[in-house]
C-alpha cells in the first residue's frame, strides 16, 4: 500500500476544494435568476441590496437582536435543565428508571406541539416562546450528557472521597472536566437545532424577530427578504461557533494532549 | 488508632471473610497474599471508599485522616501538580515544599500526564502527604517501576514514616523483599473467602522470607 492511500494515513484535502460546491451553486443561482427572470427567485445581488437596505433601516438588527436574545435564553435554560437532568439519570439508576419514560415522550414530541400548547396554555407571551423551545432542547442534552455521566472514571470518583472533596470540588473539578465533551457535543447541535426552533416560534405568536420577519416576507411572497434574513441569521450563528464555542474547545483539551516534559 | 470488624465483603461472590485486626500509631504493616485475593478490596474497605462496608466496621476511622497511594496515580489530569496539592488543602507554599519532598522540585506546573510513570506515583505520594495522614495506605507502590527508581521510592516512603512516628502505614505488596525494609508488622491474606492467615510483628529480615514461605505453602496445600 502507497502511503497516502491508506484508511489509516488519510491525508487532509487541499484547500481549494472547500470552495467548489459552495461558489458552484452560487453561479448556478445567479445564472438562472438572470434566464427566468422571476420575483420568486431573486438573484444574489438583489438579496445583497436587501441585506444592506434592510441593514440601513436598523430593522435587521432589531429583528436580529430580538431572534438573538431568544436564542440565547433558551440554549442558557436548555444546557443548564438539560447537564443537570442528565448528571442526575447518569448518577442514579432509579432515577433513570424513573425518568426515561418521559425523556423519550420528549424526545418524540414534535416541536410544533409544544410551541402550540405553551401558546394556547400561556398565551402569545415572551415566556410561553422561550419554554416552548426550552422543552424542545431539554431532551436532546439530557440524553448526550447522561452519557458522559455514565462514563465518568470511577477511579476519579474513589479518589475525590478519600480525600474528602466537596460536593462542589467534585462538580467542578472531577465531573465537569469529564462531562466537557458531552457539554460541548450538546452545545453545537443545541444551538442549530435551537435558533430553526426559535423561527417557528417567532413566526408562529412574537411581533419580533427573524420568524416574524420571514412570516411578513412569506404573505407578499418577498423571497429576497427571505433570503437576506435567513443568510444573516446563518452568518451569526458562524461567529458564534468561530468567536465563542472553537476557542472555549481549544482551551479545555489543552490537557489532553500535553508534551511529555521528561520520561 | 483503627479496630477492623469486617464482616465479609462479596461481589457476586465472597472475597473478604471475616477479618478482625487492629492498627496503632507507629504501625508499619506489609499487606502481603496471593494475587487477586482481595488485598485492594481490604484496603478500600478499611479507606471507606468501600461505602457498602459499614462505618462501625472499621472504628475509629472519622478520626483518621487518610492519604491513599492508588496503583494508578489518579492525579486530575486536567490540573497541575501544584493544583492537584491545593485541590485537597495544600498551600500554594506546602505543595512546593511537599513536591521538594519527593523530589519533584520545579515540577509544579507541570499536568500529571506530562511525566514518566514514577515521577507521577511521588507526585501522588506527595498528594497523600498533603492531607498530612496519620494512615497512610499504599496499593503497590513499587509496580511496574523498574528497580532503581522502585528502591529509591522505598527509601522515600521509609524516609517519611521515620520523620513521622505516629503516622501508620498498610502498603500492599507481593515482594517479601519490600517488606523487610519497611514493614515492622505483616499481615498475610489467603484462603476463599479472605481471612488474615497471618497478624504478627516482624522479627528478624531472614524470618520474613522463612514466613512467607511456610504461609504460601500453607496456601498451596489448602487449595
């Protein structure tokens, strides 16, 4: 076997060949908004001009900031309910007995039912939106982090009670640690699953943000607007991943791979 | 210090019989027997890491402050030697000094598993002593290290116990050599389930060899 061509020595794809089927598609889009000549396909420059109009008026980032903030609120609610129902049903045999049940009723539940429910039991209220998406995200980090919970080192765990750790020394410095993977596996798929939650939400009962945008757009058949917002939103949640969540990552494993000092 | 009045300690089926023994201050036990026979279920037991051993099982524990040396060195990985000394009440100043102790100086900001396996057992050792352990209880020390590195840890551990006279040491081993440099007492395990076949002072170094030998035999026989 030529080294190279091995399963085990795949070596990485050149660079260009990230930037082919991307910019391919993009052609391909402007070349036929520009034959049919349709309102209801728009091409790039014209969502570009609706992007920086509708940039120039504040709403983007009203509507922006308003989907953000949700956004936001409900992944914070989400990770927090989702790690400590997950550390619990990992740590407890019974309570995962007790709880499973219901974790895969959740699991099952469509989103668009609770939205429904949580407006038709609370009202057109910030509360109901933001619970509805909570109850969505819950089940799916209950279920990764309970995982790492399950696989905590029971090494680790004889070593923090011999030598008398906290019950927050063992959260913080033995778990948590350990759990970061799970956390962080939660946390990507968490927030895409999220904010595509929150824009049904939005559409369905807020007067503001993204969905509520796309929900005007939708009534005049306004594609380019539809476009603009959509691609906005798929831009933040970018620098999200590249500003806040690839660094945090960087970081925490720093320890994983350490140089050997001395052998 | 501890009386042990330990039932009996199964998994699926019995490892630990009855074992009744007690500890003092000064003691130097070598906890010796064949492999595999409950020597690490003993030493949980007696820990409390063994939470299904009852407290009144081993008396006098709450007033024991323990420092366990783990075969492996179970050091958080994810913090450094320093940290993993603050971790369990060590001064910034005493985890420096402690690490001096053992003959890790200037290794404090280094992670557990940037080091070779020996210089991460003394940094655990250095750990134990953070507690400041009056028992001191070591699950073969001396495993997998190769002689010189093994015998120097030796002097280390006896180094330690002779600056502190009431501290007590139970160090599990399989080497009767181990035993005539550091135990004063020696504690043989053997039969199904457990039992101690043997509890008694250490006289003579040659006896020990003697003794051990007679007590494997006996094993041999018995089974």
């Amino acid at each position: 076997m030529t080294p190279g061509t091995g399963p085990l020595r795949r070596s990485r794809p050149p660079v260009w060949s990230y930037w082919v089927v991307l910019p391919a598609i993009m052609v391909l889009w402007a070349v036929v908004a520009g034959l049919i000549q349709s309102p209801l396909l728009p091409a790039p420059a014209e969502v570009l001009d609706t992007l920086v109009r509708e940039a120039g008026s504040g709403e983007l980032w009203h509507h922006l900031g308003a989907t953000l903030r949700r956004v936001v609120l409900a992944f914070a609610l989400a990770m927090t309910l989702g790690a400590l129902i997950g550390i619990a049903m990992g740590r407890s045999a019974l309570t995962n007995a007790l709880f499973d049940p219901l974790l895969v009723l959740l699991l099952n539940l469509p989103a668009l039912v609770t939205i429904i429910l949580m407006y038709v039991w609370f009202g057109l209220v910030e509360v109901a939106a933001v619970m509805a998406v909570v109850i969505n995200k819950v089940p799916n980090v209950a279920v990764t982090v309970r995982e790492g919970a399950r696989s905590l080192d029971f090494r680790l765990e004889q070593m923090a009670t011999v030598y008398r750790f906290s019950r927050w020394q063992r959260f913080r410095e033995v778990w948590v640690p350990q759990l970061f993977p799970y956390l962080m596996a939660a946390t990507r798929g968490g927030l895409a699953l999220i904010w595509k939650i929150v824009l049904v939400v939005e559409l369905l009962g807020r007067s503001s943000g993204v969905g509520f945008q796309l929900h005007m757009a939708f009534q005049v058949f306004d594609v380019a607007a539809i476009l603009a917002y959509s691609l906005a939103f798929i831009a933040v949640v970018q620098l999200i991943e590249l500003g806040i969540l690839q660094p945090l990552e960087r970081r925490s494993s720093r320890w994983r791979q350490p140089e050997a000092a001395h052998a | 210090m501890l009386e042990l009045r330990i039932a009996g300690r199964d998994f699926g089926q019995p490892v630990l019989g009855e074992i009744f023994a007690t500890v003092e201050r000064g003691d130097r036990i070598c906890l010796l027997g064949p492999s595999g026979i409950g020597k690490t279920t003993l030493l949980n037991a007696i820990s409390g890491i063994d939470q299904s051993v009852p407290k009144e099982a081993v008396l006098g524990r709450d007033k024991v402050r323990v420092g366990y040396l783990f075969q492996e060195h179970r050091l958080l990985p994810w913090r450094t030697l320093s940290a993993n000394l603050r971790l369990v009440g060590a001064s910034s100043q005493q985890a420096d000094d402690l690490l001096g102790q053992v003959g890790l100086t200037g290794y404090g900001h280094y992670l557990p598993d940037q080091l070779s396996l020996g210089m991460a057992r003394r940094a655990a050792l250095a750990r134990c002593l953070a507690v400041e352990p009056n028992l001191l209880l070591l699950d073969e020390p001396f495993a997998s290290l190769d002689p010189v590195m093994a015998g120097e840890l030796k002097k280390r551990i006896v180094g330690i116990l002779d600056a502190h006279p009431d501290m007590a040491m139970i160090c599990v081993t399989h080497d009767g050599a181990d035993a005539e440099i550091l135990a004063n007492r020696l504690w043989y395990l053997a039969g199904s389930p457990a039992r101690l076949q043997w509890d008694d002072a250490v006289g003579e170094p040659r006896s020990i060899k003697e003794l051990l030998g007679k007590l494997r035999n006996l094993d041999l026989a018995g089974s």
